[in-house]
C-alpha cells in the first residue's frame, strides 16, 4: 500500500475506474451474445437485441474501452447475422 497521498488516491481511482470497465465490458459482452442467439434461433426480437448490442459496442468504443474499429468491425458481424 503506497504512503504518498497522490498514490493512495491513484490506486482508489484506478480501482474506481477498473470495476467500472470491467462491468461495462461485461453488458456489451451479455449483449452481443443475447443477440447473437436470437439470431440463431430467428427470434422476433433479434432487430431489438441488434440495436441494444450496438448501442453497447458505440459506447464501450467512445470511452475507450475497445478501440473504434473492434466496435465497427464487431458491429459488422452482428449486422450481417441480422441480414441472414
């Protein structure tokens, strides 16, 4: 554990910032995959789920947490299993 205030409160923002990536992360992980069953299994509400995924793709891209062509790329893919 650091002694030096500006360190203390840099490993209290860094697990601030951690928790909350790792929790972003995660929903546009559940999202893409909750589309890409309903794509699967042509369920009526794959265009609701598309539109969640991406909406979750956009976001993580914008705050850095994947870089925007990962976003664009992934968004493709989900794009063209809609289509299907």
């Amino acid at each position: 554990m650091p002694n030096i205030k500006s360190a203390i409160k840099r490993v209290k923002t860094t697990e601030t910032r951690n928790s909350r990536n790792a929790a972003q992360r995660s929903a546009m992980r559940t999202a893409i995959k909750k589309f890409e069953e309903a794509a699967a299994t042509n369920a009526d509400n794959a265009q609701e789920l598309y539109v969640e995924a991406s909406k979750k793709l956009d976001g993580a891209a914008s705050k850095g947490l994947i870089h925007r062509n990962n976003a664009a790329r992934n968004k493709s893919r989900l794009a063209a299993k809609l289509a299907k």
